[in-house]
C-alpha cells in the first residue's frame, strides 16, 4: 500500500512505514507463516526469529527481516516475508486498521559461511550438505550420544547445540535452544543459529588488530606491517556447534560468531569506527586469508568511492583492520534531540554498514556484514528565544527554538500552574509551530500585554515594561524525554500613564486629589518618609479616601507634616509634599505638593475674659529649632501644647510679660514668641502678636425672662431612603461591594456598621437609631433574633455591647448628622450548645 514501502538490501528486507500516515498511532507488528498464521512480534522473538523495528531519522519506522527469518519462504534463492501492522489511534489497540504488506527478495550466490550483525542479534549461516529437520523423527533404537560424542547430551535426538564455554561445554536439544532464546533453524542448503545479544552465553572478548602469526611472520620480514599491537576492541562472541546424528554418522557444523561491540572513538569533531579484519574465533586454525571484497555504506546503501569522497567519508582497508572516517554532521546521517541531566542537546546518528568479504585456506568464503549505529555523545544545544511586539494588536511574540523535527511541545506552566497546550488558550496564551526549509522548527508563543501573568513595571517618563515568564515543556519521539525551557523576555512600551493631582486649600485644611494613571496600582502614598495608611491618618485626624480611580487627602492646615515656609502680615505660607512610592523597591515615583496662605488669625485666639491662645510655627529654613524651648517675654512662659512644627501658649494678657497700650478706642496687648540658642540672648525666632479690645462697646441684648417651651418632635410621613453597609475597617473608608457578600469573619472579630440618610438631603433633619436586631436569615421577622440597639441605646444584656462611632465632616460626609455608625462584635446564634446555621 501506499503507507509502505519495501527495498531488498542483499540478505536483509527493509520496509518502511510513512511517518504521514502513521504519526501518532499505536503500532502492532506481526509476521505472517506460510500457512497464514500471523505471530505478533516482541522484542524477545524479534532477536529469536531475525526480525528488526527501529525508530530513526526523526520518528520513521523502519522493519527489517532476514532472508533466514523464521517466517520467510526460501526457495530458489529468493525469500518472501510478509508482515501485518495494526495501527490506532488508542494503546489498547481497539478499532486498529489491519495493514499487510509482502515483498519478495532474491538473493545470491550464498557464501559458505555467512554472518550478520545486526543491533538486536548475531546470525550465523553455514552452507552444509545437511538433511532437514524431520519432524516426528523416530529412531530405529535407541542410542547414546555420548558414546559417540561426549559432549551431547545423551538423550535420543536428531539435532542438537553445543556451547563451548571457556570452563565447560553445554549441550541444549534443540527444544530446550528454542526455549532459551535461540534461534535454531535449518533449509535445504544451510543451518542457521541466531542468538540476541542479551544471551548468558555470550562472551566478551578483546580482539587486537593482527593476523595469523605465519602471515604475520612472512609479512614482518617484508616490513609490511610494524609488530606492535593495539589495545583491542571488544566483541560479543559465541563458540558454539551444531550436531546432527544420522544413523552410523554425527555431522558437526561450526557456528560460531562474533560481532564488534565497540571500536568507536571521537576525535575532532569525526567518527572513526575501526573493525579487526582476523578474528581468530572465526578462524580458528587457518594460516592464511586474503580479502575478497570490502563495502561499506550508509543506511544498508553502498556507497561508491566517489560518493564517499563527497560526503568527505574516508574508508581505510589496511593490513590489519577496516576503517570508516565520518565528519560528525556529514550527509547520511541526522542528529535527534537528546536531553542529559533536563538539558536540551543532541545527538548525531548514522547508520553504518560494513560488508567484509574474506578467504582462508580453511574455512572457505566468509561473509560479515555488520550493521553499526552510531550515536556521538551528547552535546547541549543552546536555544534562542527572540521577542517581537505587535503594539496595535498589544501583543508580545515569543519566538523559542531552533528544535530538531523530533520535539513537541506539550504544555505550559503559567504562573505556577501548568496547563496542556490547548488549555493555554484560556489563559490568553497562543501557541504556534513553524517549520524552516532544513526541517527544523521552532514554536511562538503569542501573549497579550494585558494578560494577568505579564508582569507590568514602570520604568520610567511615559514608559511600561511588559515581562512574560512562562516555563514551556517539551517532549521528545520516539524516545519520550522530556526537557523544560524558561522563557522571560521583556518588552519597553510607551503607554505609561503617570498619576497627575490638583490641589486647593479651605479655611483650615490643605487637599490634594490625585488622579490614578495605569501604573501606579501598587504605588503607596508617602508624606516625607511617612506611610499614609488610613490607620494613620485616621491617627492624625487626616482624611484619606481612594475610590480605584482618584485619590483624596486632605490635612489640617496646623498639623506636624505641614512645612511653613514664612509669615507675614498677609497670612502664613504653608505647604504639603506627598510623594508616591514603589510598593516594592520604596523607590520615589511621583512627587505632588499644594501651597497656600492662611490667614494669621488661624494662630491667635482673643478670648474676651483676656486669655490669649498663640501658637507658633517652625518655618523650613530653622529645622534645627526645638519647638519645647519656645518662651514668651518671660522666659518662664513655656508652651502647654507642643508638636514637632508647632508650639501653643495659653496665658492671660496681665501676665508673661505682655505690654499694654491705650488709645480713644481700643485696648492693645503685645508679646512675643521667642527662641534663644542656649548662652546666647539674642533670640533667633521672635514671633510677634497682638491682640486688640474695644475701650468702649455697645452690645444690644434682648432678654424676656418668660420661659419657652422645651423643643418638641411631631410625628409626621413621608419617604425617607436609608441605606445599611459594612465597612471593612474602623475608619470607614471603604465598605465591601456586593461580589463579597458573603463576608466570612470570625467570632467576636469587629463588623463596623453604617446607616445613612440618602434622601431628602435636609440640613435641618438628624437620623436617630431606634431598633436594631439580628437574624438568622434574610427575612427581618424570622427566628430567632437577637437586639443589638433598643430604643437608640446598646443592649444591655450583651457580653460585647454596642459601640458608637462619633461621624465628623469630610469630602465623603457632607451631613454629618445624617450618618450613625457602630461596631458589633460578630456572634452566632446557637440553641443549647449546637449552632444554628442557615
């Protein structure tokens, strides 16, 4: 079909499964017998019966059989196999699509001997006139092997295999071979012994680079080889012969093999792959050999010299041992992902094959055709990840790769959760594969800059960072390791908009109302080095609201973080500087401040029974004055009220040194603040006040000695719109919305309670509390209930009673009368000792 295709390679059948159309599937190989039976294959019988799978070239299938597989028909010098693949979409295999495939391969002339290396067993083939096996076979009488043979096992059997160990000899009938593993066979012409590389049978044995020492002596005295020997490379190895006996004779046929376990060495970025040409197990006992035939190629294609020279191979035939020089990298191979401690690399495969065709004055024609994988040892790769932005579209663009066709990616860990590739799609995250004309690929990860797990961070003037931190998790085919790569990138954007404020200033109070930007989210209100929390200024007697799109503050004109900057009789110059911080790194990132004048008289108070109130400022360019040691004429008049800016003197105009002057109509107090460094006399801060009384006043007083009624409340109707909310704190700031209901606190934790008149909004009109009670449920009237205000007053029965919170003007409260706030303690309702719960 269509999804297969078969290629006769000498002795071996090659099919190849289309990557296309098998991509993604469970597959199931079997063989087909020439009755039609079909053997599924595992690796075991696979390496039994001369069968190989291999994944290679970035995920193609490949099958290869022997032209002495146990399934093949031979006849005539040609072999057919036929396999069957089961192909789905699920590991259980159901609902698998049926694929068979046969091919048919000639093949010859045949070698005496004959031996293959192929990566999951070693086959050996020797031409013998032998008969076949003859199933059922009874003797005419019974007869003992060892009389004949020592070494067989005396059982009555036609054929029988002895494995000569270097301690012992083991004989197995054929049975028991098949049993252990071996594979065992014979037709018309040849015996067959196939034995996997993982038999306890197998020796591993160096074999040096040498020939036979009476060649060997011939050709040293011609000075054609040096006498030296090298380390040796090592084989798997197994001595074995085949016994066959027929009535007066026993047959012995020799099957041994031996194939290269190694001989690979790198150096300067080449392969060399050395192979021994004499291996004395193979010929044992002869003197003399020559070569016949050497080839060698790539993928089990033969390749000319001058397809070689192309591909800048160097294949050497020297007296002693075959050599194959390949660039790492060359054509005829392919390099596959590999990962090595989770760290992304490759490595670079070929496939090799080496047919040696050689003579000995002995054993005759030998075949060895060796199939040699080479994997180089790992090599990390580096990766690049590049960023583009598409800043009308507002997205970033991550580019991650170059891989090897063989990679995938599977999923993404976003904000420490990990998701598969389909379902980054809800997080905002696209995912795209491209491919390059030299098969390689890379992938793109495709993020808003609004998504939530970009982190934004202002920089600077108008400019954002936008930075992507995702972890991408990759795996690997055939071979299923997997790898991470952590992908950060960073984009500068030049959206940023920066908080901008207006300022004004009343009577008593400086206000600052500042406009949110898009950058400043978890920026914090600083003034000089002190964080405005609303508990502070709540502390301070500040107000601090902030409603997610402006932020309001206002402090009174006479408090400790006003800076006054000078006096005169025009008013006092006074300023407040807030500034805007990181919230992290308490970096300075904006800076705003309001200046006014107000007017002197916000410092005195005459009282008319002659008490006089002054309070004095410190101006900024006397930081170091101590507002404590601040005097009136008579020094020992110190402050009663002192703050770290402001000193307050309460004092009667007869004492502390104050003058007195008169005129025709008013009366005139004078003194002065003052500051003196300690053993000067010279004051370096003199504040001077005056205060003025009339000599002569006329008051009109009307007084009616009859006394008024006591003020009274009428009932009356009419619509009033109240409002209930719960605050999340006691400086009733910010009351919970909707989407928090319902709030989860736990027992005797604050709930903070306001009620407000919404309408009318009279002046004239004060909302009074009068019941208050708790439920159960929703419903006002269910049971039971549990009073918190009876009668306007707390009740009195409550272990924590009710708690009034005085409501003072500000920028929110307009009316303060029309407000009432209390705090209750949280509570649950139980009967006996169980909760009720609704």
């Amino acid at each position: 079909t269509g999804s297969m295709s078969s290629e006769c390679l000498g002795n071996l059948l090659r099919i190849t499964l289309s990557t296309e159309y098998f991509a993604d599937k469970y597959l199931s190989f079997s063989v087909v017998d020439q009755s039609g039976t079909a053997w599924e294959l595992d690796e075991a019988m696979a390496s039994q019966c001369g069968y190989t799978v291999t994944y290679s070239n970035w995920s193609n299938i490949e099958f290869r059989a022997s032209a002495l597989s146990c399934h093949s028909r031979l006849e005539n010098d040609v072999f057919i196999v036929t396999i069957q693949i089961k192909a789905s979409q699920t590991r259980d295999m159901k609902n698998a699509t049926i694929h068979l495939k046969s091919a048919s391969c000639h093949y010859g002339p045949w070698s005496a001997r004959e031996l293959v290396c192929e990566s999951n067993y070693m086959e050996v083939s020797v031409r013998r006139e032998v008969p076949q096996t003859v199933k059922d076979f009874i003797q005419d009488e019974p007869e003992d092997w060892t009389l004949a043979f020592p070494e067989a096992k005396a059982e009555a059997s036609i054929w029988q295999i002895v494995f000569h160990q270097p301690e012992e000899k083991k004989a197995l009938l054929v049975s028991d071979a098949w049993s252990a593993g071996y594979g065992l066979n014979t037709t018309d012409t040849r015996v067959v012994l196939r034995i996997p590389y993982t038999d306890a049978q197998i020796q591993l044995v160096k074999v040096g680079m040498q020939i036979p020492a009476q060649q060997a002596a011939r050709l040293c005295k011609s000075n054609q080889i040096s006498s030296s020997q090298d380390q040796g490379i090592t084989f798997s190895a197994v001595r074995s012969s085949t016994l066959y006996k027929q009535q007066w004779m026993i047959l012995m046929v020799d099957t041994a093999v031996a194939c290269p376990v190694d001989g690979v060495d790198y150096t300067n970025k080449t392969i060399i792959w050395t192979v021994p040409k004499y291996i004395q197990l193979l010929s044992a006992g002869a003197t003399s050999f020559k070569d016949v035939l050497v080839e060698a190629g790539v993928d089990l294609h033969k390749l000319s010299a001058k397809e070689m020279a192309s591909r800048k191979y160097v294949l050497s035939n020297d007296l002693n041992a075959i050599t194959m020089k390949i660039p790492i990298g060359a054509e005829g191979g392919y390099y596959k992902t590999s990962v090595s401690s989770g760290q992304h690399g490759a490595k670079y495969t070929i496939n090799l094959f080496l047919k040696h065709q050689r003579e000995d004055n002995k054993w005759g024609l030998t075949k060895h055709t060796i199939i040699k994988e080479i994997e180089t040892p790992f090599e990390q790769v580096e990766l690049a990840i590049t960023n583009s932005l598409d800043l009308s579209a507002r997205l970033m663009n991550a580019t991650v790769g170059p891989f090897l066709p063989d990679v995938e990616l599977v999923n993404l860990t976003i904000a420490g959760a990990t998701v598969a590739v389909p379902e980054a799609v809800q997080h905002g995250y696209l995912t795209y594969e491209i491919r390059y004309v030299n098969g390689s690929k890379a992938y793109i990860i495709q993020v808003p800059l609004d998504a939530p797990s970009v982190k934004k961070e202002y920089v600077r003037a108008d400019m954002r960072e936008y930075t992507l931190n995702v972890t991408l998790a990759f795996i690997t085919h055939p071979t299923s390791e997997t790898f991470t790569v952590p992908v950060i990138t960073v984009s500068a954007v030049k959206d940023a908009v920066l908080p901008s404020a207006r300022g004004f200033c009343d009577r008593k109070n400086l206000h600052l109302i500042i406009t949110h930007g898009n950058v400043d989210q978890n920026w914090l209100p600083f003034i000089s080095d002190w964080h405005l929390t609303p508990e502070a200024a709540q502390k301070y007697n500040y107000s601090l609201r902030d409603n997610g799109t402006h932020l309001a503050i206002s402090v009174p004109f006479l408090s400790s973080h006003v800076n006054y900057e000078d006096f005169h009789t025009s008013g006092i110059k006074a300023s407040l500087h807030l500034t805007l911080k990181d919230g992290i790194t308490l970096a300075n990132r904006r800076d705003f401040s309001i200046s006014c004048r107000f007017s002197p008289s916000e410092l005195i108070q005459c009282l008319p029974n002659g008490t006089v109130v002054i309070t004095a400022v410190k101006l900024v360019g006397v930081a170091d004055l101590d507002t404590s040691l601040f005097v009136l004429r008579d020094r020992w008049c110190k402050p009663s009220l002192v703050t770290e800016k402001t000193a307050t003197f309460k004092f009667n105009v007869n004492t502390c040194g104050t003058s007195r002057k008169f005129n025709s109509t008013t009366m005139t107090y004078e003194n002065d603040v003052l500051y003196f460094r300690p053993g000067n006399d010279t004051p370096v801060y003199q504040l001077k006040f005056v205060c003025w009384y009339a000599i002569k006043q006329t008051v009109d007083v009307q007084y009616e000695s009859k006394k008024s009624p006591p003020p009274s409340i009428k009932p009356g109707f009419g619509s009033l719109a109240l409002s209930l909310k719960l605050f999340k704190e006691k400086s009733y700031s910010e009351p919970y919305q909707e989407s928090a209901y319902p709030v989860v606190k736990y027992l005797r934790e604050a709930l903070y309670f306001e009620v407000e008149l919404l309408q009318p909004k009279d002046a004239r009109l004060e909302l009074n509390l009068d019941d208050c009670w708790a439920t159960n449920s929703q419903s006002p009237d269910s049971l039971p209930q549990w009073p918190i205000l009876t009668n306007g007053c707390e009740n009195s029965e409550d272990s924590y009673r009710t708690v009034f919170h005085e409501v003072n003007y500000s920028l929110r409260v307009k009316f303060p009368q029309h407000l009432k706030r209390f705090e209750v303690r949280m509570f649950t309702f139980v009967q006996g000792t169980t909760l009720l719960e609704k």
